[in-house]
C-alpha cells in the first residue's frame, strides 16, 4: 500500500451486483482527485484492517454526501462492515495471475500451479468480472489440452471445500445439458439407494429453464440443507436430492459458469472440470455421467458426445473417480410435465408404477440407476438394471424415497395451479416436431420455476397421430394475468407443435 | 419485444459506470419477480419509445421506492430521460454478433463483415462490459491474421466519423508507445505546417502517465476543439494540435481501449487497426509512425519492431494510406520534464533555439519532421530532415508555433508550481539507470497531470558523470501536503535513479 489518505465514511445504498465488489464514491472527493481514481478502476479498500479489491463506480451527486462512500452488497458482507465505518483507499498492482491468463491468450499451456493461482484469486475475489470473461474466453472452445483439463480440475478441487463420508463406496449421476422434463434424478436416488448404496445427490435450481431437478424436488420435500443436514440424510436413508448451491462446494466454478452463462459460452474443458471437481467436492468415488445426444439437446453429434466421453474418463481418472459414461438419446423430451410440480406428478406417477406414468421417463431412470449400480459392483452390463428394476416395480423404491422425503423434513404432495387453459389441435395429422425452447418459454410466462405449480402439461409427443381438437397441451398458472401473457405469447408464435 | 408489464418511474440516482448502461431496480419490484430478472441480466429498457439494453444491478432496500428504477450516468444520458419518466423493461435475445466473438474463441478467422456487425453492436452499446472483455480476449495476442487485421481496420472506420479536408495531401504522425518527456508532436507540427503542408494533428491526455500530448500542449494553448474550430485553424495555419477526445473520431476504439488497459492486454492486431483507422478518420492520407524499441518502451525487441512495421505498411496501403516507419532508440527518456508544463517548457525551448534546449528532443523531433516531409515529396531520404533544420532553426517553426496557438486560442506561457524539493546525489559516480516508472509515479505523485505545473524535472541523464550533492532532478507541487506524498515515496524507493 502507498500514498493512503484520509478515509471516507460508509453509507449503506443496498445495491446488489451479484458476486462483483463494486465501491462508490463522489466524483468530486478528495481521494478520487488524489489518487486519480476514474471509474472502473480496480481499488483496494480497507475497512477495520480487511482488505478487498473492489471496482470503483464514480458517483455524481444525491445518494453520498461529501467524505461518504459505498460498498456493494456482496463487498459489505464479505468486509462485515457497518454504516460509519472509516474506509481507506489505495492503488493496485494487477493481480499476478492475470499473467498466466494472458499467456493463455498467446495460446500457451497453463501449469497446474498457473491454474491454482487463478483459481485462488477468482475465488478471493481479486478478478473484476470483465478479469473473469477473459480467463473463460482464453480457456473456450477446444482451447484447454488433456493435460489442462486434468490441471483445471484439480485446481477448481482444491480451492474449493470436499465432502468425506468414509466409504468407500460413493455414488453419483450427473446429466450434461438436461432435457425438458428429464426428472430422472430423484428416482434413481431412490433406487441406488434402496439397493443399499449411498448416494449423497446435489442438484441445481433453474437458471434459464422453467424448472431444476433442486425446484421439481422443492415441490415434494425441502432441499435447503446444509451439509450438517445432509449428513443426518445420508446416515438414515443413504440418499439425498438437495439444492447444491446451499453447500457451495465449487466456489470458484460458480463464478466461473455465471460468466460462461452471460458470455453464452461453452467451454469442453471448463465443463468437464466443473462436472468433476464438484463430484469430488460431493465425495463421490463412482459417477454414471449421461449424455443425451439430439437436435435440441447440448450436445448435438455422435462425436462430439464420444470426445466428451474421452475427456470424462481421463481426467476422472487423473483425479480418482471412477467414471462411467452413457450416450442417450436425447431426441425429444422425457416425461410429459414442464414446470416444478408438474415434473414432480411424472416423478412420483413412476413411483407408484400407475398405469399411466411416463414410459420413456422410467426406462430412462432405469437405465441410469442399472449403469449406477454396474459400476459400484462392477457387474456386468444389463445387471444392474435388472436389480433397478425389481426395486422400482416392487415399490421399494417408493418406499425409499418417501423415508428420504421423511429425512429432508417432510413429504407433501404436489398441486396442480388454480387456473388452467387446454390448447387443442386445429387441424388432423402427425405431431413431426415440438419446439422445445419454446415450449419452455411458454412454461416460463406462465410462472414457472417461480410459481412451482405453474407449467405446461404435454399430451402429445413426436410422431403421435391427432385428430381435430384433440388435447395438445395444458397450460397451468396461478393468476389470469399471467395467462393473459401466455396466450399473447402463444398467438404470436405459430408451430410451437407441428402437425403434418 | 414481448410480455411487457407496467412500467416503474424513473429516479436520478448519479451512478458513473463509465460507458456501461446500467439499470437499477428493487429486487421484490413486480417486474424483476414477474419476468425473473437477476443482477447482470443483460435487459432491454424503453423510455419515451427509445430504447437501450442495459446490464441490471439489483437494489434491496433503500436509495429506491417501491415502484422506482434508476440507471447510470450514461444511459440517463443516451436516452435522455428526467425524473419520473416510465420506464419499460423486457427479456432480449443475445447480441447476434457475439457468434462470431464465440466462432473466433474456436479460432475461425472473422470477416470484414463479421468485425463490422462486431464493432456497430459495440458501439451501440449492445455489449455487456464482460461481452467487451471477450471480444478483446479471442482478438488479444497474435490471434489475428493480416486480412483480419485489414477487415478490423475498415470496420472500425466504417463505424465512426471521417473529416474531410478535400486536399490530395494531409500528413500526419504517430509514436507506439511513447517516451517518458517525448514531446516532438507540437514541434513536428509547427515545422511541417511552416512547410506549407497540412497536418491536423489530435493527441490523447494521459491516462496512466504523468501527462499526455494533450495535457502539454493545454498548459500553452487550448485544446478541447470542436470540428468546426479545428477546420477554421487547418484554414488558417494549415496545422493543429488538440485533443482527439473532444471529436470522438473512433468510438468503437474508445471502448475496446477501455477494457484491454483495464485487462493489461497487448494485441497487434487492435493496435494496428486503432491508430490507421484514427488517421483515416482524421482524414490523413500520409502516415509518419514512430516506433521507439527499448528496454522500458513499449516495443522491447528489434523483431518486433519489423513486424510492427510490416503489418502497419500492409494495413495502411489495404486501407489507402500511405505509411512510412521509424524504428528510434527508445532506451531512455527524452528531454527533461516530466509532466505538462514542465514537458511544455522543452517543447519551448527548442523551438526557440535556446543554447541549453534538450538536443535529444530537437533532434528526435527534426528526424520525425524530416521523414514526414520526405514521405508528402517523396523525395530522396535526408532531404526533409534538411529543410525541417532549416525551418526550426530560422525561426519559422516558433512563428508557426504561436500562429497555431492564437488560432485555437491564444499563447499562454508555462509556469512553475510554486513548491520544488531539490533531489541531490548521496555519493560520486556515474549514472547507470534511470527508472521511468518510477520517476514517473513521483511525478504523478507530485500531481502531474492534474496539476498541470507538477513534475520533475531531470538534471541528469543516462552515463552522466555526478559528483556528491550534484542536484539530480527537482520536484515540483502546488501544495506542500503533495509534496509530502511525494517524499514520502521516495524515502520508501531507493535507487530511483542508479549511481555506480
């Protein structure tokens, strides 16, 4: 630190800007004159002897009077300030790593250590967001080597926090770029779980979808633990279905994806890293990873979905997982809910083996917990399925995921929403496609993920035959306003469902 | 645009975001429940039937009312909105041009016309500071081939404003990466106008630096023209010497530049592209580029040199300019001063002939003269040099000189700042190092370039013979409570300036 003067006073203002310290000062104070500090500048502020580099907003006159400054939400809980606070400014050098990064640019290959520094620093929050875009952008694409991968993903390891159960045995799935509807999270769990093998899942909230396995489970059982909670699960049942955001095991991937997400931008290596980092951090030792392959789906080709599998096997390797990888089909929606409770109703339709539960949606849960139980017993192909599935039809499974429902603090049933509107067939033929973007759009308009009950029941699917006002779809929501949106949308956008 | 609800009521809160549209808004507003709006969504906002995408910052609780938004600096500005005016939000797609930002992450080589939507979005500020920091990443380095660095080049011409001087001849220079002191651009000027040639030269202020081109020529004539009055000088005196910012001849550079000094990113490729696309629009047709190589100047090798030279000679010529480049010495500063008036004061000196006036900036600066004047003749090399000579030693370059001045405003003298501290040498030797960064953060310290009369001024030089208590260098501030600062930085850094 040099040149330090006079501090300022804090004011609280409460503006939230996600993840990213941001400082506010007036524009005409004695520190931003002296100093030369213009907007954007990086900072380093310190409040009651803790430091934190903070980005400099410049503010012109009204909300701070003379010798006050501010603090972002996320700065003012990380410095656990208090209005009054005296807080002083200085320059800074760049962050060292930001070295390593602009190497990147240059098409180097990063160590381990370049990759642990970045790491480290993203997570003490020392990158500005715009640091962060150029470190995903000089690692996008095709841009990280095997070697990279393996380097990135211990590195993401070891900053973060790890799970240990003292088993030896851990098992997990995970789905890379879910389809609509493809709940088959909660059943599996229950599955592997019945079968006598713990299986500790975490699973995330929506971001852009009309649901996330962590909001369709919301509607039948809390999902908010902590990892104390968690544990208690996994004592009694084996199995839990949490929301993983609540635990934080990955804090830098977390910073890193909301990036990637705003940049909408993919990144192989930086996807595998996460996908496995955080099953690690989870404390997981087998993980069946699923990849359904389609038109609409994440991943669009045959090859590409092999590569994936390469890059999976290898670094879980490098990084002591057992890694066992599916290519699905991933052609058309699972299950016929879309929204949180209705996805919830096909999970629990399957359950209780009724009559009419989702076909497809169970063969898929089957198939991923019979993968699941192959790998921890290391028993031939089509065993373990056939083990997932005495468990699933005898109501075993039902019975397991009840008690774990029980475990978690409770088990409700899911609700349909008060208002609902039927969208039927204007004309007789052959449904040859359903836009599965923007059948989740319309999901959305009608309140889902918010509204859990709100959604879209399906009640057709590709290459059904339908007459002249037959049922398509219903869409569910909790206030007629809201419907109103809907149908607007709706009107405008011809061909959600094709028929020939 | 789509599901548009009620509008919110606009408070003027002041934020500076520099070039960033912000938008402010409460978290449990209507709007940010019912449309699912997270801090950093990228959000269309309408008002008064304009509208602008905006990055949004969500504020808990406070500075805003319930049924208030707010936005930063520039947006309030670039829509011109008051308080209480209704705002309109909703969802929107992402920018189209960042497909391209993502294709060159997979190394694809962009179009002209890829660039030229880049650079349009960008500057209608579509582009999210992090989408910014992308495109600066995937084009940083040497990612860019020669005709994309010609295709970058156009666009950013295509996307701004070019003055028009209707003249077969308009010169011009350019230094890469100036000198600590390197102040040849008012006598190059003067001596090139004297010649009867037209020059309407723009210079930048400093950003990082203890003063820009700008900052020293504004401590003796004004600078902040606008077209019209730069027009009236050329008519009059054929040269001028102002600030390029006040024109905004390349916005599209203005905001690149922003994030790559912000990220600390070097690319060939933006650089070629920022300064030929700033002379086309300044209406130039011949080019004198100036690349000092030296250990402390900002091209370090020889080789990179050349290649510099190859690429802006190719670039130049795609684009109809034509370029000639001097590759100097740039191993120490030249002249003495460090900061405007002090730097000014040279520029002063040796237009007027005086017997100690720096001859390494008269010589630096009848070099440059000379190679521009060849360059507009195309006469044989050595001969410009020769009549540059005899204009600025006759005198006819200081008339020029105070002619420029009246016509953009009349000639103020430089003065002293009122405080200096004599810097004395501790120990008999020779001076084998002179550290410009660090002598520069003194001058800057001592408050150059705010205070425009702050600096240091160097007794000495690089080989110098010192004996004890020879004086080194002064400093000079306004306030004595700077000159503290100052003395305290120099207590704390030893070896400022080397004696052996």
């Amino acid at each position: 630190m040099e040149a330090t003067a006079d501090p300022l006073k804090l004011k609280y203002l409460g503006i939230d800007t996600l993840n990213e310290h941001v400082v506010y000062m007036l524009k005409d104070c004695h520190i931003c004159l002296s100093e030369g500090f213009e907007s954007l500048n990086r900072v380093l502020v310190t409040v009651n002897s803790y430091s934190i580099i903070a980005t400099l907003n410049i503010i012109k006159e009204g909300i701070l009077k003379e010798g006050e400054a501010s603090l972002s939400e996320c700065a003012w809980h990380n410095l656990k300030v208090k209005e009054g606070d005296k807080i002083y400014f200085s320059h800074l050098p760049l962050v060292n790593s930001m070295h390593a990064v602009r190497s990147k640019m240059y098409r180097k290959s990063l160590s381990e250590n370049d990759f642990q520094s970045i790491l480290k620093d993203i997570v003490d929050e020392k990158y500005s967001n715009i640091e962060v875009a150029a470190f995903v952008t000089a690692c996008a694409g095709d841009n990280l080597n095997e070697s990279e991968i393996i380097s990135l993903t211990k590195a993401m390891i070891n900053v973060g926090q790890k799970l240990n159960w003292n088993k030896e045995l851990v098992l997990d799935k995970h789905c890379v770029g879910g389809l609509p509807g493809n709940r088959t999270t909660p059943i599996v769990v229950a599955i592997v779980a019945a079968a006598g093998y713990t299986i500790p899942k975490t699973s995330s909230r929506a971001i852009t979808s009309p649901a996330g396995t962590a909001d369709t489970i919301e509607t039948m059982t809390p999902v908010n633990l902590s990892i104390e909670q968690i544990k208690e699960v996994i004592k009694k049942e084996n199995g839990c279905f949490v929301w993983g955001g609540n635990v934080k095991l990955s804090p830098a991937d977390d910073i890193i994806i909301r990036i990637e997400r705003a940049l909408d931008v993919d990144s192989e290596g930086q996807m595998i890293a996460s996908v496995l980092s955080k099953k690690i951090a989870a404390g997981s030792t087998h993980v069946v990873i699923d990849i359904p392959v389609g038109k609409t789906a994440k991943v669009r080709t045959e090859q590409d979905a092999e590569k994936l599998k390469y890059y999976f096997k290898v670094v879980g390797r490098a990084v002591g997982l057992k890694v066992k990888v599916l290519i699905t089909d991933g052609s058309q929606p699972i299950g016929r809910g879309i929204g949180p409770a209705l996805e919830a109703m096909d999970v629990l339709s399957v359950l209780r083996n009724e009559a009419n539960a989702p076909q497809d949606l169970k063969e898929r849960a089957l198939q991923i917990a019979g993968a699941v139980i192959d790998l921890a017993v290391n028993s031939t192909k089509g065993k373990g399925e056939i083990i997932a599935r005495e468990i699933l039809e005898s109501g075993k499974a039902l019975t397991k995921f009840m008690a774990i429902c029980q475990a978690q603090g409770g088990f409700t049933e899911p609700t349909y929403a008060k208002y609902k509107y039927e969208v039927r067939a204007t004309s007789i033929g052959i449904v040859t496609e359903i836009d599965n973007r923007r059948i989740a759009k319309l999901a959305k308009l009608a309140g889902a993920p918010k509204d859990h009950a709100a959604g879209i029941l399906l009640n057709t699917m590709v290459n059904a035959k339908v007459g002249k006002d037959d049922l398509l779809f219903t869409i569910y929501t909790h206030h007629n306003g809201i419907l109103n949106y809907a149908l607007e949308y709706l009107k405008a956008e011809k061909n959600i469902i094709t028929i020939q």
